[in-house]
C-alpha cells in the first residue's frame, strides 16, 4: 500500500478562476471591524490568524502579517518571529480541538509556488488524519467540508483564547 498522502482540492478552481474582490482581501480582513464575519479568530500585535475561506479541510488556518508584503525578507524580524510563534500555538490547539493526525505547514511564496494570494504573504496550517481523503474527492473531483464555518469558528476561537 502507498503510504503517502495526497491533498487534492480540485474545487478551488472556482476560487481560482472566480471574480476576486478589489483589493487586498487580507489587507481587508485585517482593516474591518468585524472579526466573525471576516474569520478572523486572533489578531497579535503583528499579525492576525484568520479562517481560509476556501480550506482544504476543517480547520485550514492562515497566519498573516499585518504588512502587505510578498517575501519574508520584507518582514520586520518580529513580525515573523510572531508568526512563528503563533505557529507553535495553533499546532497545540488544531490537536486539541481536531485530534488531527498530522498538520500540513507550509506558505506558498509568488505565484510560481502556487500562491493563490501572491502580493500578501501568509502562513497554511492545515490539519490532517490518516485516510482523510474520502469518496467524494475521488470520484466526484468534491471535496468535503462537514463542519460549518460558524462551528470551526468558534471551536478554534475558544481553544485558541484559552491557550494564549
């Protein structure tokens, strides 16, 4: 049996080649008073941890500077210092609230790299199980999303404030 594990997740092209908004949607995110609504779970002093709207599984966080800039080497140091801080909590609280087998880390840097959102850099973690690919994905080219984005919400809210 082949041990290793594909993330498939055909259904972004809709996000790929669907209308963007104008503008910077992280700049926006980080802009707009309303947090829910926006995904936003935490903001730090540098950055902010915010829900992928198009996840690849329950639970697909981003870490995103506050500085609208494409290469780490743009960041001030404790801007990415904080994201990686930030990096060692959310491990703790996708385990805690998902079980999650693994957890895919990783940031996708210029479009060449598979960057969906090239001019702001930011930060996946993406929460894993064994065998997390299921029907759907494979024969439908779906994939599926059990939990709603107001349950992800608060559950990752909650976990998160009660560890920082």
């Amino acid at each position: 049996m082949d041990e290793r594990s594909y993330l498939y997740s055909p259904w972004r092209m809709d996000y790929i080649l669907g209308e963007k908004q104008s503008g910077c949607v992280f700049c926006h995110a980080r802009d707009s008073a309303n947090d829910e609504e926006n995904l936003v779970l935490y903001r730090a002093e540098h950055s902010y941890i915010i829900l992928n709207r198009y996840p690849y599984n329950n639970g697909h966080l981003l870490i995103v500077p506050n500085a609208h800039q494409m290469c780490i080497n743009d960041l001030a140091p404790e801007a990415f210092s904080e994201m990686n801080a930030l990096v060692r909590t959310l491990e703790r609280v996708l385990k805690e609230v998902y079980h999650c087998d693994g957890i895919n880390l990783g940031m996708n840097l210029g479009s060449a790299a598979g960057a969906g959102i090239e001019a702001h850099l930011h930060m996946h973690m993406v929460p894993r199980w064994r065998g997390d690919s299921n029907f759907m994905g494979v024969v439908a080219g779906e994939r599926v999303i059990p939990e709603a984005f107001e349950t992800t919400y608060k559950k990752l809210k909650d976990e998160l404030l009660r560890q920082l």
